[in-house]
C-alpha cells in the first residue's frame, strides 16, 4: 500500500496548484495527476452529468491502484458520492472540507468565489453550518473565470475588467473572508485580491488540502518508502496540456505525460 501512488484529479490546470502543494510538503511520493479537459469546465454541467464524469475518473483510479484520490476541484466535491470519502476501498480527500476547515473562528462574513455549480449546491452552507454557526455565507458565481484562465489568452487588463464585474461590488459590503472555492482562482489570486477590499482575507485551500493528506498518510502509516515519479495523464490533446501546464508547475516537472481516453 505504502508504494502505490496518489491519484490527483481536476477539470483542467487548476488542480495543478493543489499538486504544486502536494509536492512541496511530500516530495517522496508518487503522483497521477488526471486533467479532464476534455469535459472542462464542469461548474456548468447538471449534477447527472457530472457524476457520470467523475465515475470514469474514479474508476480510473481503481484500475491503477492509487492508494489515495485527492479531489482538487470543488464542482466535483459537491458530489455525494464524493462525500462518501471513499471509494470501492480508496480513502478520498476533498478540497471543500479543507476549504472549511482553514476558515478562522473569528469569521463572521464570509464570501464563496466559485463555479455556478459549486454556489447553487449546498454544500459549503453545510460544512460551514457545523463549523460556525454565526457566519453569514455569501455565494458569488464565476462562470466565466474557468473558460478564461484555461484559454490563457487574456491581457492583465481584460483579466482585470472580467474579476471586476463579478467581485467589485463586494467592495464596500462587509466581508471578512473570501474563499476560493474552485482551484483554477489561485492563478487569477492578484486580479481578486485587488478586486476586494484590502481588508478582506482571502483562503487558498490548496495548502491545507496538502496538510491533510499529508497527515492522513502519516497517520494510516501509508506513506511512500520507494523511489517516487509524477505522471501526468489528460483526456484532452496531450501537447496542449503539456505547454499550459509548465507556466503553473513549480520547482518540478512530470516525468510522463499522456493522453487518454477513458470514456464507458
């Protein structure tokens, strides 16, 4: 168990920021990273859909004998059978939960930045029901965010104007905290920043999804004691990924990279 390696999925390059923190912190171990840009972006697609989408990812994995799924995409972790935390026997860790789970007590205000699938679930009002039952939860949907960060063909200035149009209102509204509830948003992290009030602390919840693998490993006494590889895989054209992602990686690089198909 301890040899197998961790599978990592998203729609596209956003997961790649959840990977970056996976690598940092444990740089031993082995990665499949699985970018469905061939069904990219899912934050508009029916919860039928999606789950339909997310089952050939998750059988995937179970054919390659990954001893962890890491949920780097909070459309996809609005599923149930996502919430379920495991998978015919593999553990699963989701991006929602550490997202929650960062949010300081203190908080009384809090914005969701998210995909419209993520804002019309109720999955975050949920989990942050529990944790704190004071805060005031505000849903912002982003539908054109996910489209443009995986074009990457925007000027800072046109980025700039696209942030603003859904998060400069929120300016002058009392918020105390943002979270970034897709994991494409950590790339656009200086365009929202300086969309909202200086004041306003924003969560990336890619750090803390890495600290909780990294102690779910540590505590099942699963993790890695050989050598260590990251394999890429994408269900979309092989070279497109492979120049996109290098702008997002850091510090390393895949040692393989394929494309798929892994449609039932």
């Amino acid at each position: 168990m301890n040899n197998l390696p961790i599978g990592v999925f998203d729609s596209g390059l956003g997961g790649l920021t959840v990977l970056n923190e996976l690598v940092k912190i444990l740089p031993e171990e082995k990665f499949i990273y699985l970018a469905d840009l061939k069904y990219s972006p899912y934050g508009e697609k029916s919860e039928q859909e999606l789950e339909h989408i997310v089952k050939r990812i998750l059988k995937y994995f179970v054919e390659k004998q990954v001893k962890l799924i890491v949920v780097a995409c909070n459309t996809a972790s609005t599923l149930d059978l996502i919430k379920k935390n495991e998978y015919e026997g593999i553990p699963i860790l989701n991006v929602i939960d550490a997202a929650v789970d960062v949010v300081d007590d203190e908080v009384k205000d809090l914005l969701l930045i998210a995909t419209k699938k993520t804002t019309e679930s109720s999955t975050y009002d949920e989990k942050i029901k529990i944790k704190n039952p004071n805060i005031k939860l505000t849903k912002q949907a982003c539908p054109k965010f996910v489209p443009a960060i995986e074009a990457g063909d925007l000027s800072d200035e046109d980025i700039q104007d696209m942030v603003d149009q859904y998060l400069a209102k929120y300016r002058e509204k009392k918020i105390d905290a943002a979270i970034l509830g897709c994991t494409h948003y950590p790339l656009w992290y200086n365009f929202i920043e300086k969309s909202l009030n200086p004041q306003v602390k924003i969560y990336n919840p890619a750090q803390n999804l890495a600290l909780k693998v990294k102690e779910f490993l540590e505590k099942e006494n699963f993790t890695n004691k050989d050598d260590s590889y990251k394999i890429a895989v994408s269900t979309g054209i092989k070279e497109e990924f492979e120049k996109k992602s290098k702008k997002i990686l850091k510090n390393y690089k895949f040692d393989k990279v394929e494309e798929i198909n892994i449609d039932f």
